[in-house]
C-alpha cells in the first residue's frame, strides 16, 4: 500500500507540473505566467521528491520508527513558493511575505527535530511546530486577508475561501503526524503514506488550480472597475 501511494504522488505531481509548465509556456499575461510557474516549480520539486521515496531512498529507521525525511525535504523547498502564490495574488508587503516564510521556515524545521527525536521529546518539539503553525494561521487569517482586500475591492470572498482551503489542507498535516508512527501510532504505515499523499496533491495540485480560479476571479473583477474608470 505504501508503494502504490507513493507512486500515485509521482504520477500526480508529474501530471500537475506538465499542466503547470505547459501554461506558464502558453501564458500571454505576465499575472498569469507568475502563477503557473510557481505552481509548476511546487508540483515539480514534488514529483522529484516522491520518485526518490517511491524507489527507496530518503527513507532511514530513527528512533526505531521508518522515517521518509525527504519529506521534509518536499516541504521545505515547497512550501514557500505556496506561500509566494498566496502573497502574489494578495499583493502582499514585503514585511508580511517574510513574516510568512520565517515561520513557514521555523514550523518545519522543529516538525523535522520532532520526527527524528525520542518519545516523549518529540512532543515538545511537536508543539513547537505547531506553536509556528498558529503564527501562520494568525498571519494569513488577519493581516494577509486584511491586506489583500484593502488592495483588491470586491475579493474578500475570493480570499477568504483560498485562505480557508489552504489552512484546512495544511491543519491535516500535524494531524496525520500525531496519528502516525511518530505520534500515537494509531494508524498503519500505509494510511500514512496514504493520507500524506492525499493531503500532498490537494495542497499543491489542487491548491494550483484554485489559485488560476482566484486569479481569473480577479481579473473579472478589476475589468469592471477600469472601464468605468
């Protein structure tokens, strides 16, 4: 079961960066190849990772429990360019976008200490992580959402639904981490991988898509405003 879900994350995130790459190729707009290509390099760095897991490496035994670490690794490279789509598309300050990538950075690398680190240590580093993970959340949820639409009348609904679906995909991460074998151990090794694989294409293939509808949202909203200007 491990295998195969692995395999689906390489077939998926390959899928997902073609379609990426082919728009960003096929991109009249300068808005619209901003878009595609961050979210090509996204599903890309993913496909790669999750070939790497699927045959076998990025995989060790710590602390008695199999471990993929180049998950972390996924992330790590990943998860900020999801951020740079949110921050692109909310016109989001400079101050802001780094507050989110420092966090961003911070909640990672403590999940990371949290995986390879004894029980009961790793719940301390746990709650660490996802002490940062609230930071986010707050950062997102007021002074990004605030900001994006002060910038951009009329797309507070946009924002709040893309804001709410990446913090819903993002909140099941900790959850399947503490569920797992580096938690409490209430699931198996494959419905891990299972439910990380899943969580790994909405996040990022998924989360693409809704950032083309949010930008294309966008622009039916702005022409409006500029012919009656």
């Amino acid at each position: 079961m491990t295998q195969f879900w692995l395999w689906i994350g390489v077939i998926g995130m390959a899928s997902g960066s073609i379609f990426f790459g082919v728009g960003a190729h096929n991109a009249k707009k300068e808005s619209w190849r901003a878009i595609f290509i961050l979210n090509f390099f996204i599903t890309a760095i993913a496909s790669a990772l999750y070939l790497a897991m699927a045959l076998g490496q990025g995989v060790n035994v710590i602390q008695d429990r199999t471990t993929y670490w180049v998950r972390y690794v996924t992330w790590f490279l990943s998860t900020p360019l999801l951020l740079l789509d949110l921050a692109y598309l909310g016109r989001t300050s400079v101050p802001l976008v780094g507050s989110l990538l420092g966090a961003n950075a911070y909640m990672i690398a403590t999940g990371f200490v949290a995986t390879i680190s004894p029980k009961p240590i790793n719940y301390i580093w746990y709650l660490v992580s996802c002490g940062a993970y609230l930071a986010i959340i707050y950062l997102l949820v007021k002074p990004y959402r605030l900001e994006a639409e002060r910038k951009l009348p009329g797309m507070a609904g946009a924002f709040r639904r893309l804001v709410t679906v990446h913090l819903v995909l993002w909140t099941g991460y900790p959850l399947v981490w503490i569920l797992g074998n580096t938690g409490f151990n209430l699931i198996s090794g494959g419905v891990e991988t299972m439910l990380y694989t899943s969580l790994d294409l909405a996040s990022k293939v998924g989360f693409g898509l809704l950032s083309l509808n949010t930008l294309h949202t966008l622009e039916q909203v702005r022409e409006p405003q500029l012919v009656r200007r």
